[in-house]
C-alpha cells in the first residue's frame, strides 16, 4: 500500500480548509498535523514526516495575523456606528470571535505552508 500519493494524484483529498481544522497530515491524512489549536506538530505522529522541516514560512505570520486584525477592527468599529450595542455585548461577542479567528488563520496558513512545501519536495 503506497502512503504517499504522487503529487498529480489528486483523487480523495481533502480541500485546505478542511485539513487546516482537523489537522491532516499531507503525507498520510492523519490528524497529527498540529500539537496545539494553533502549534505545529515536530512529526506526523504516523508517519514520522518532519513537519518542522516543511514550515518555513513561520515569519509570515505576523502579517497574516495583522491583516486579520485590521479586518476585524474595522468589522467591529462598523458593527459599534451602525448597532451601538453596550460595550459587555461588545466584549462578550468580539472577544471569542477575535480569538477563533486567529486561530482558524493561524491554521489555515500554516496547512497551506506545509502543504505547499510538501508537494514543492516531492519527486
């Protein structure tokens, strides 16, 4: 049984948004791919693949992260002038929002890092 698919084999993979929630590893579709809701794994814990080896792109997070942040003060500032909700209400749906948003974020550029540096490695 061949665990590491071609990179034109294409067939029975999941889109990135996908693998960045549950974690898939890009070599064996684990759900080894992160150690933390926001932290790489150091290896695949199946296939022993070094995962560190394949982010390399880490100092691109903070623009990711502040690009984010500007989208979201600029939603909230928005959602203030047009609703003017108290400011607990603020608080109390800003804050979990901010918080998942960067953590999908985080995510969703770090699968798509590694799985880009998976398929640029590949023979």
């Amino acid at each position: 049984m061949d665990a590491d698919p071609g990179p034109t084999e294409k067939k029975g993979q999941p889109g990135l948004v996908s693998a960045a929630l549950s974690g898939l590893c890009p070599r064996c579709r684990a759900r080894t791919l992160f150690s933390a809701p926001a932290a790489l794994a150091d290896e695949c814990r199946a296939c022993g693949l070094d995962l560190r080896a394949l982010e390399r792109g880490g100092r691109f997070v903070g623009i990711v992260t502040m690009l984010l942040a500007l989208a979201l003060i600029m939603a909230a500032l928005g959602a203030d002038e047009w609703l003017r909700p108290p400011l607990w209400a603020s608080f109390l749906f800003w804050g979990p929002v901010t918080v998942g948003s960067v953590i999908f974020a985080l995510r969703f550029y770090k699968t798509m890092w590694v799985y880009h540096q998976y398929e640029e490695r590949q023979p």
